[in-house]
C-alpha cells in the first residue's frame, strides 16, 4: 500500500466549537478557523511527503486547493485536397496552471519569514514532481511549483499563492491496477456499477476495463503499462484485445512473459525479434481480451488518467 499523507491522528482541523479550556492546549492548537487541505509531494509518485511531516512548516496550511481542473486540448488540424473545412489530425493535452493558497499565523516576525522560507524550501525544486490534495482524493499532478511574494497582514502573519504547473495537463491515479481498489479510485473517476473490476485472470478470455478518460496508449502518449503472463505456452502465443491491437509470440516458453509498454520481454531477456512487434492499448471502457495458446496467469497494471 502507497503512504501518501501523514498517519498523524492530531492533524489540523477546523475549530469544533469547544473551549480550549476543556480539551487543553496540545489539542487546541490544532484547531483552525476553516479545514486546513493536507498536501503531499513525491519525486516518483511512491515515495510522499506531506507537509504535515515536516517540522518548519508546523503552523503552515493550506486553506484553500485548486479548483476543479480544465483540460487544455490542443488539436492539431490539416486542409484536405478540396474538402470543405479541415480535418482532425491528433489533439494533446497542453500543461496548465494549479493555483493553491497557504497561510500562516504564528509567534513573531522571524517565525513567520522561517515558515515562508520553510515553505518555499518544500515546494520549489529544478526537478519536476507529483503533488496531490487530500480533498481531491487520488489524483497526483505532475510539474513544478511557484511561489509567489507573501502579503502580510502583520508582521507575524502572511498569506501566499502557489502556482502548480501541471506539465502533463492530465490527473493520474497514484496507485495502479494492482494497488486496486484502495488507491486507484479517487472521486468520480467512471467507475461501472454492478461490474467486479478484475485486473488478474487465468482464463483465456475476459474483459479489462480501463477508466480512464483517455485511451491507454504507451507508444504515442507514453502511458505506463505492463501486461504479465506467468505460466507456460506451446508456441504460437497471440494476445488480442479486439478493440485495441495484438501481440504475437512465436516460439513456446515457460515462465514468465512481460510486455513492458512497447518492450516484450521472456523470462527477464529481451524478445522483440521473436514477435511481430505489435503492441496493446487499451479503450476508455470495456476491452475484451482473448488468449491463444497459454495457460496460467495474466495481470494488467497501468494507472488511470483523469481530464480534470
């Protein structure tokens, strides 16, 4: 399972109308005039970091996330001989812009430019990360972050604004297909009713369901991808999913077979020679599967991608 915000049962919430008289200071302390939005950081979407487990951003919140993302299409279009109007040739998805807010009230005037410097330190990087908000649950951004100059209200009290670039210009899950169902599904990320979502099988034909908002691609849009069968086949082996490619095997094996993206691989040796260098992707929806020629076990991992 993913760690990704603190295990902290203390975290800091909006004031529940008690006295700090009667629940003691160590609690009080945590209460805050509106709910504070825990966020976390990640260099390889594995590994996080909340900003409730770093000690010099104690007092540092943020109270207000990025609103519900746009996707930013960008399509590309071709005039056709004497066509009326132009066709659609492929569209992308542009980078875009996640502004959240953080503020921080604390004893004095040096403990405030600690925090805000404290802060920068946490978010600012040369390097590209994830960050995720936990009051849109799952969903992890990839890009880099910008601060802008404090406005204080005193001198030990100030409000900031952080511009998230999300390069990718998609959400995508944190966990995977094998870390189903605990952090694949986030809110409203299309899951089916009254359908068991499986992403391991060991029979020859079945249906994976990817829930995604865009096709499951890792040759033209490079999405993660891995298909593993483990279990021994006679030769011939074809894999088909018939609304998105095929790949086909030529000589038998026993073991272990992975089509790693765009990279088939026997046994943890390279085979792209005794294939037909085909490739699977996978529909928004339903695809259904079928299995020539292999008995044993088959397992789907690959992460969703949101627009919003």
């Amino acid at each position: 399972m993913i760690q990704v915000f603190s295990i902290k049962k203390d975290k800091p919430r909006a004031y529940p109308f008690l006295s700090p008289l009667n629940v003691g200071f160590e609690i009080a302390r945590n209460y805050q005039y509106f709910d504070p939005i825990e966020f976390a950081i990640s260099s390889d979407g594995k590994n996080w970091t909340s900003n409730y487990d770093v000690v010099n951003l104690t007092g540092v919140y943020c109270y207000r996330a990025p609103d519900v993302q746009p996707a930013n299409p960008s399509d590309t279009m071709k005039k056709i001989g004497l066509q009326d109007g132009s066709s659609l040739i492929s569209t992308t998805y542009n980078s875009r812009e996640l502004k959240f807010e953080l503020i921080y009230d604390g004893v004095d005037e040096t403990d405030a430019m600690l925090a805000w410097e404290a802060a920068q330190r946490f978010l600012v990087s040369r390097d590209a990360y994830w960050i995720t908000f936990s009051n849109w649950l799952n969903r992890m951004y990839y890009g880099k972050a910008k601060l802008a100059a404090p406005t204080y209200s005193n001198e030990k009290c100030w409000t900031c604004e952080v511009t998230f670039t999300d390069f990718i210009g998609l959400s995508r899950s944190i966990g995977t297909t094998l870390d189903y169902p605990d952090q694949v599904w986030g809110v409203n990320s299309n899951l089916p009713e009254n359908i068991d979502l499986q992403y391991k099988f060991t029979t020859n034909d079945f249906s994976v369901y990817n829930l995604s908002d865009v096709v499951i691609d890792p040759e033209w849009r490079g999405h993660p991808f891995k298909l593993t069968l483990q279990g021994e086949s006679n030769g011939n082996l074809k894999i088909t999913n018939k609304a998105g490619g095929s790949i086909y095997k030529k000589s038998a094996f026993n073991g272990t077979f992975v089509l790693d993206g765009v990279n088939p691989e026997c046994n943890g040796q390279g085979c792209l020679l005794d294939t037909d260098c085909g490739l699977i992707t996978l529909v928004m929806g339903k695809n259904d599967f079928h299995i020539d020629n292999f008995s044993g076990t088959i397992t789907f991992e690959f992460p969703m991608w949101w627009l919003a």
